[in-house]
C-alpha cells in the first residue's frame, strides 16, 4: 500500500504538531476561514470565507475518498463527512453569529 503525497503531508503535520486528526480539522478550518477573509476583505458575516472553507473541506475528503479507495478499495463516508462537520462546524458558528446577531458589532 502506497499512500499519497497529500496522506504523507498530514501525517507529518500530526507528527510535527502533536494535534488528533480531528484538531487538526478544526484548525484548519478556522485558518482557512480567517485567512480568506483577511485576504478577500471580506466581513465574518459574508457568506464567501464560509464557502471557501466548505469547499476546501470537500475537496480534501473527496481526495481523501479517492486514496481510500485506491488503497484499501472501499471509502469510508462516515469518516469523511465527521471530518467535514469538525472542519465547518467553528466557522459556521462564527459565520451565525456574525450573520444574524450583533455579537461582533461594536
């Protein structure tokens, strides 16, 4: 069983950082969705960083999948949607907040 690139990428990240798998999604997430909108300019409550975020955890699990099933031939879905739950699940409450309270208006 060979693993690719992107597999080696994160299991050196989980060895460099200590940090589960989970946390490791959950800080991306957040990353991801700061960095977009810092980089686009956008307010917490534009729909865009939460989208980008989405986006990027589906297309890693989609990744994810097509590993899994070059190597062990079968996906495990469960897995993949737990992690993109773990990876949306801050920015989205963030994004709420932002969105449709006044918790971030000064």
């Amino acid at each position: 069983m060979e693993i690719s690139a992107i597999q080696s990428i994160k299991l050196t990240l989980i060895q460099i950082t200590n940090l589960s798998r989970d946390a490791l999604h959950v800080y991306a997430g957040m990353a991801i969705f700061l960095a977009t909108a810092f980089v686009l300019r956008k307010k917490l409550k534009s729909p865009i960083p939460w989208l980008v975020v989405f986006a990027s955890a589906c297309i890693m699990e989609a990744i994810d999948a097509v590993d899994a099933l070059r190597s062990y031939g079968h996906w495990w879905a469960r897995e993949s949607a737990h992690d993109i739950v773990n990876t949306i699940f801050w920015p989205t409450v963030i994004f709420v907040l932002a969105r449709w309270t006044r918790v971030f208006n000064r």
